[in-house]
C-alpha cells in the first residue's frame, strides 16, 4: 500500500529536497508552501500523484483549508513533516513584538495546530510518524538570531511532550537538528557579522571552517535524516529524540 507524507514548507531548499526523496521511495506527497506552485516547480513539476497546497502555516485558517484538502485527497497519513520556518536575525532589542510573534507562530504554534489537525488522519491508520525541523539553534546558537532559537528550542520540547501524548496511539515524534545546509534561508542570514564581511562565498567558506567536517550540508542530506525519521523500519524504536545533522559543529568545543 502507498505511504502518505504531508511536508509544509514544500517549496524550501530542504522541503523540496524532502519532497524529491519521498517521492523516489514511492510516497504520496501533500505539500504545502506560502510561496505559489510556480516557484515549487522551478527546475521540476511537483509529484504528479501528489497535491500541493499554497498554504501559509502561520495563518490558523490557512492550515485548516490545507487539512480539509488533505482529508479529501487521503483517508490516512503515515508521516507529518513539519519544515516550513521564518527567521529574523537581528539584535533582539531591535527585535519588534510584531516580528517576535511572526516567528512564533511560522516555527511554533503551526506544529502544535498541525499535528491537532494531522491527529485524526495518523491515527486512522495504526499511527505514523511526525518529524519537526528544528535547528542547532535550539540547544547552541550566536547573536542577533534570538526569536529564531527561542521557537526552535521550543519545538524540542513539544517534540517530547507529543512522543509521551501519542505513544498510545502509535505516532511516534521526532526533531531533526540541521546545523548549516546551504538553503535559500542560510544565504539570507550571512549577513548577522558572525561570518566576516566577504562576499557570500567567502561567507560560506568561513561557516564551513567551523564545522568538523569542513564543509556546508546540503538539503539532500537534511532530507535523508528526514527519511530515516518518518520510515518505521528504519527507526520504529525512536520517538521523542532530537536528531543533530550539523557536521560536527556541535561536538567542538567553541573556546578552541
């Protein structure tokens, strides 16, 4: 029988990463994005067998159009990913109520009203798989990017507390950590000083030397972890975890 995987933030550099590997292992895929199916299909259509849905996660009206059309395109879901995310880099004094609020609700309050909404369709047919994309910035992060890491290591701990709420019902829910992939929102955030003041190469080349493995991840290895998360024989003994795919840069010691 087919698999069913709903991925917001379909149109990213890791969703539409995700979205390639699901499909190449035979899933269904129900993508969701703000940015319109034009740009999705740069480079690629979107999965023929699939649906994607223009949907802005932070907008709760939004996420309830995109469930009643998933509840009409499938009976069942086997995997939920939450990628979609914003970020405000900025020093958190020049940080406004307003931006605070939008990356909360993009990062945060989407996967708490998502997974309600993604509930009945997990539980329909004997339990799936969530995996929500947080960030290295949830357990070690820098300057200027405070709201971002706030939501982020927010999701840690709703990951916990829905793996212990859905055990029972067979939903297993995991975090993927990605530390710096080369994606579209990475590029947009060179500019916060912590990486000199190069151009945007230079920029990355100074990133990729803080990493142990010397180098910048890209989305179809974020998208691999992604994977490994959702498929139950690959990690059927796994929920409530946090998975950091960083190259490394974690395990070293920031005073060396």
């Amino acid at each position: 029988m087919t698999k069913t995987v709903l991925i917001t933030g379909a149109a990213g550099g890791i969703g539409r990463a995700t979205v390639n590997l699901f499909t190449e292992k035979g899933w269904r895929v129900i993508g969701a994005d703000r940015s319109p199916l034009s740009e999705v299909e740069e480079g690629a259509a979107f999965p023929s067998n699939g649906l994607f849905v223009q949907a802005d996660v932070s907008r709760p009206e939004d996420m309830e159009a995109l469930f009643e059309k998933a509840q009409v395109f499938t009976g069942s879901l086997d995997a939920v990913v939450n990628n979609a995310a914003l970020q405000v880099a900025k020093p958190l004094v020049q940080t406004t109520v307003e931006e605070w609020d939008a990356v909360m609700d993009a990062n945060l309050r989407s996967v708490f009203l998502g997974v309600k909404l993604a509930y009945p369709l997990l539980k329909a047919d004997n339990g799936g798989a969530i995996v929500n994309i947080s960030s290295v910035h949830a357990v070690q992060t820098s300057a200027n990017i405070a709201a971002y890491a706030a939501s982020k290591g927010g999701m840690l701990a709703l990951t916990r507390a829905l793996a212990i709420e859905f055990a029972a019902d067979n939903i297993r829910v995991n975090a993927v950590l990605p530390g710096a992939v080369d994606t579209p929102m990475l590029r947009a955030g060179l500019g916060r000083g912590h990486l000199g003041q190069g151009n945007v190469q230079e920029r990355l080349d100074n990133l990729a030397r803080k990493t142990v493995n010397g180098r910048v991840g890209t989305p179809q290895e974020i998208a691999h972890a992604i994977y490994f998360l959702a498929d139950n024989e690959q990690s059927s003994f796994m929920t409530g975890q946090a998975m950091i795919v960083d190259g490394g840069a974690t395990a070293r010691l920031s005073t060396e």
